[in-house]
C-alpha cells in the first residue's frame, strides 16, 4: 500500500499526469490530478464539463448532488462523473475535505467490441451516479500515483499508474453505489419538492403524514422512496435543515440559545446542544466564536 497521504504530505505535490497513453486499442487522455483543499470556499453550482472525472476523499466531508439532493462524502468514498453529467459541489466549512481530483477524456478506438478494452473503457460513458464506498483498492491506486509524483516519476510512469486506476472502475461498473442520485427527473423533482416542505416547515412542529398527502402518497411510500433515493429518512434530513438554519444564525446574529433552538423547530435548547455537537463535533457556543 502507499504512504498515507496526512494534510501536510498532500501540501504542493506535483502531478503531471498529462498526455495519452494507449494499450490494447484503448487510448486515454489523461488531463491532470490535482489535490484538493477547499478550505473558506462553499461549493461549486450545477455544471457539467466533457471529460470524465474522478473525486475520491481522504479526510473530512464534502456533499455532491447529480441533480437532486446532495449525497453526503467521507473519508473513503469516491464519485465518477462522466462527460455531460450534470453535478454540484457543496463544502464544510468546519471540516473541509482533503482528497484528489483525477480528470481523461477516452478517445474514439476502432475496436467496437464491447468485450475488449477500448470497449469496456467506453461503458464508464454510462456510470450509475451516486457515491461509492471505496471498498476495492481505488484509494490505494491513487496513494501509489501521488507516491510517484512526490518522488518525480516520469509523467509515462505516471500515466500508467492513472491508467490503473481507469481499469479497476472497468471492473466496478456494476457495484451498487452506497448513496444512489436519483434514477430520473421525476426523482429529482419529488427529492427537491420534500426538500421545499421541509424547509416551510422547519421553524414548526412539521408533520409526515400530511407531507406525503401533499404529494399524493403513502406515508409508507414516500418513506421507502426517500430512503431508496437519499440513503436518509425524512427525520434525519428535517434535522439536517433545522442545524444547517441554526449554524446560520449563530454566525450572522447574537440571539440566544434559547431563541435559536426556538426559531429553528428544536423542542429544547438541550435537545438543540446534543444534536448541534453530534453533527458539528463542537458545542453551539463554541461554535458561534
């Protein structure tokens, strides 16, 4: 296994990855790896680019959204977007996440067995969105290319090591993402109009039954599809909209503990303390400063 890459270590390491590399029929441009700390930014809006594109996190927490809610990422998980997919970014200021950023483009081959590499390689076009648990080496495969940039490999050496990484996705296309994106515009559309009722209803005590109604839904249904979609139930992303609100406050005003649980749907300021620190790993006091 590679070095365990620690914030310092990933500090200024070059990578130059750039340039193709072709084996058996397949050929694959490589634009560059870059490391990545976004720390003070707040994310990145709904865009889309032609190359394919590979996050992997190794420390920290950043959420990604393929066109419905955003799909929460840890240390240890990994996305791949290919060309046309539309995402966004969205950042923690209280744990920016460190990882890499690994961005080819697969030129057209000649070859159009789907069996062969050139054909394998061309079906990422068709990668199911969401976010995967790394649990098959791809974090390894990049400590090993970044191992290789800190000590000046050539950028062949370095192409190979990035080609590695392409083939090990080749044999993961059929993996189970842990956090799926919704399957369709019509997923989307339900995931984003939740998202609205909750955030009308968060300042009250907001009910379930009556959400899934507006939607004409089961409660149970509504339930099931939310939890397909997100990996969360309703209960935990109405949570997710009270603190987020909360952390608002507590930085853009001086009200009290008391006023801001009040404000932001929590029952008690005590109940507002313990799930504030469960989420944010520091009290609300000590985060307001």
């Amino acid at each position: 296994m590679g070095t365990m890459h620690t914030p310092n270590s990933l500090a200024g390491q070059p990578a130059d990855v750039s340039g193709c590399l072709s084996l058996n029929g397949a050929t694959i441009e490589f634009i560059e790896v870059v490391l990545e700390y976004p720390a003070g930014a707040t994310g990145v809006p709904l865009h889309t680019h032609t190359w394919y594109e590979m996050n992997v996190v190794f420390e920290g927490t950043m959420f990604t959204s393929f066109e419905g809610s955003m799909l929460e990422m840890n240390a240890g998980d990994f996305i791949v977007v290919p060309p046309g997919q539309v995402h966004a970014h969205r950042y923690v200021p209280d744990r920016p996440h460190r990882g890499v950023c690994l961005r080819w483009r697969i030129q057209e081959a000649a070859c159009e067995e789907t069996d062969s590499l050139a054909g394998r390689i061309a079906k990422l076009a068709s990668w199911q969105p969401g976010v995967y648990t790394d649990n098959h080496g791809i974090t390894t495969l990049f400590h090993t290319l970044l191992d290789e940039c800190s000590r000046g490999a050539s950028p062949l050496s370095l192409r190979l090591s990035a080609f590695k990484i392409v083939l090990a996705l080749c044999e993961l296309q059929h993996a189970e993402p842990r956090h799926p994106a919704p399957g369709s515009h019509t997923d989307a559309a339900l995931l984003r109009k939740v998202d609205i009722y909750l955030e009308d209803y968060y300042k009250v005590k907001w009910n379930a039954v009556e959400l899934a109604a507006s939607l004409h839904m089961s409660y149970g249904h509504l339930a099931r599809t939310y939890k397909r979609l997100t990996g969360k139930t309703l209960v935990d992303r109405m949570l997710e909209i009270r603190l987020a609100k909360a952390a608002e406050l507590l930085k853009s005003t001086r009200l009290s503990m008391q006023e801001i649980a009040d404000r932001t749907g929590f029952a008690s300021v005590h109940y507002f303390s313990r799930a504030f620190k469960k989420v944010y790993q520091v009290s609300p006091r000590t985060y307001r400063h």
